[in-house]
C-alpha cells in the first residue's frame, strides 16, 4: 500500500484490524524486516491493526526533497499517521534507529501514543556519545560460516553474536539483502549530519506511557547502558537486557523477543 506524505509516495504494509501500532525499522533497513518479527506474536492476538512502514530511502519508499534529518523523518510520520490512522489511539515500536524515532514520534503525539516499544533503540544519535561493548562473536558454526562467501562472512561476523545457518539465513533476507536495496547516499549523509535530533536528545521530560525496552547485552552499535542512564525519565518502564545477543538479537532470540513483546502488549 501507499500514501502520499510530503510529494512522495510512502510503502506501508497493513495486517489486521484492531488498535494501531506503527511499527518502524532501523537504518537501511525495511518493513520486510520487522513483520517476521511481529507477526508470529500478533498473528493470534486479534485485536492489533499492524502498521510497518518503509522510511524514505529505505525499502519502496523514495527519498525525500526536504531537509534530510530525523525531525524531518519524523514529520512524515506524523503526517503519515493523520492520514493512514487519524486520531485513533495507537502504540509505536522501533527497532534501532527506529526506536529513536518512535520515541520523538511518541513524544510529538503526545497522549495518543499509549505504548511505546524499543528494540535495541538508539539513545545517543553520535556514535561518540554511545558506551557500547566491544564487538564479539558468542557462537558460531564453524562449518557454516565456511560456505559463507568473503563478503556474507565479514557482514555475519560484524553484525551477528550468534552465527549458524538458520539465524544467518533469516539474517541474510531480513538485513543483508535489504542494505543493497536502500539509497546508501541519502541515509549516510542523514548519518553523518543531522541524525540527531535535538529536541529529543537535549529536552528530556518524564514519559508517563508504559514503554517496553528489550536490549542486547553485547550489542556493539547501540549497546545497553545508554538505555539504562535514561530509565529516570520513565514512570512506567519494563526492561529486559538480553544476554548472548547482538544488535540483531530479534533474529538470534526470535521466541524470547516475541515472548517478551507478547507480555508486554497483553498487559499494557
């Protein structure tokens, strides 16, 4: 499906009816990516309207021609919200750099965002700013990785904590493939000039909504501790640190991840 947002023609894929949650990936990456790790929760909890958008340059959604920086994704989410939801109630959930923006966007709806999830979400947009672990391999199949060309091999060992053949191939659809799909000049210069976002980063107020923060112990991009230093600012958090798990841990602990959201989502 698409809607137009700002002069170009935004991708969404919609499953079920129910409460609207928006659901948004991380950086070059799509919505191809979060429905595997959704659906197997939601598919039977029938009351979710499940929302996953492609950010601009990312996925089937063209960039944008207007200022190329988070406020300005987040704009678009908001205008895509206004005519794909309305005023409806919904969650928000972010993996990566789209939990950044869910936590701007959720800020910016204000009481009508009632959840908030965060998977692995960004907390300090500067790669200097972050306190992350050193980048380590966990477990790997030492056979598999053998049949792994140069180029799989360096993205498996650079992007997973757990390496074997199932989490590499759903790896490979989910995130390998996805990152040649993307327009790698417009997401690199939103990178390195105006990913952060200011408001957000600078103007911290108290979150009174439940927010859900699942982490990874080992995670070498985003890391854990960010999270933790922010955890004053939320009245109603629910965190689960995860140990043996990368920044892809939604693919290394699927079941545990969607045990987790579950939970979360039939309390909240």
């Amino acid at each position: 499906m698409k809607v137009e947002v700002y002069g170009i023609n935004v991708h969404y894929v919609e499953i079920g009816q129910g409460i609207p949650i928006i659901i948004i990936p991380g950086l070059f990456i799509s919505s191809k990516s979060m429905i595997p790790t959704m659906e197997p929760i939601l598919c039977d909890m029938n009351k979710y309207r499940r929302i996953y958008i492609d950010m601009p340059g990312m996925g089937q959604t063209p960039k944008h021609n207007m200022e190329n920086s988070s406020e300005s994704m987040i704009k678009i989410l908001i205008s895509f919200i206004d005519k794909v939801v309305g005023k409806e109630k919904l969650y928000v959930m972010g993996y990566s750099y789209g939990g950044y923006l869910a936590t701007g966007l959720a800020r910016a709806l204000d009481e009508q965002a009632i959840g908030e999830i965060r998977v692995c979400g960004v907390v300090n947009a500067k790669m200097k700013d972050r306190n992350l672990p050193k980048n380590e391999v966990i477990e790997v199949d030492e056979d598999f990785l053998l049949t792994l060309s140069d180029e799989e091999k360096e993205f498996a060992l650079k992007d997973l904590g757990i390496i074997n053949e199932k989490i590499f191939n759903r790896y490979k659809v989910e995130v390998y493939d996805e990152l040649r799909k993307a327009d790698r000049k417009f997401i690199l210069d939103l990178f390195f000039n105006q990913y952060n976002y200011e408001l957000l980063e600078k103007d911290r107020i108290p979150v009174k909504r439940p927010v859900l923060f699942i982490v990874g112990k080992q995670d070498p991009v985003c890391g854990y501790k960010d999270t933790l230093s922010i955890l004053d600012y939320y009245e109603n958090p629910t965190v689960h640190i995860i140990n043996k798990a990368s920044h892809n841990l939604h693919i290394e602990h699927a079941e545990l991840v969607n045990i987790l959201i579950k939970d979360w989502l039939q309390k909240n």
